[in-house]
C-alpha cells in the first residue's frame, strides 16, 4: 500500500473525475483538496496562491491541475514539490 500526500490523493481524485471535472473548463486550472475541488483559476499561479494565502493551506495538502482533456497526454501534472538544492537554469 503506497503512502499518499494530500497533493497526489488530490491529482487521483482528478484523473478519477477528470471528465466531470473538465466540463467547461478546459484550459482553466483547477485546485483540489480532500476529494473536491476548490474552484477554477486561470493561471497555475492564481489557482496555487488561492489556496495558500487565500484559504490558508499548506503546501502538500492540495493539487492543482491543468483542465485538458481527457483523451490528451498530460504533460503538466500539477503541483509537485522540488526537495533539496534545485537551481533553475534558462
């Protein structure tokens, strides 16, 4: 049995529902929390700092995903992570 964070039972409640979840909002990011989504957001960001400042979760404890269809490979997974010394390179 795999131990699961609140961010990754977030992103199977997704793929689980991601048809329900998708309706109308392909394109637009969603947040997930505890098996039910939070609201739709334009931008990862928006949708992200909606759920840490605006209703004061910690980070782990949610996911955010770009709505896409359901027949698409998903190239952006939400969010996850980075632990250690990560250095960003352009």
């Amino acid at each position: 049995m795999r131990t699961m964070t609140g961010s990754t039972q977030a992103l199977d409640y997704y793929y689980a529902h991601q048809k329900e979840i998708n309706a109308g909002h392909l394109g637009k990011y969603v947040a997930i929390k505890d098996d039910k989504v939070e609201g739709y957001y334009d931008d990862f960001m928006e949708a992200f700092w909606a759920m840490v400042k605006g209703k004061g979760y910690e980070r782990l404890t949610f996911n955010v995903v770009h709505c896409m269809p359901d027949d698409e490979w998903m190239g952006h997974l939400g969010f996850l992570e980075l632990k250690g010394d990560t250095e960003w390179q352009d």
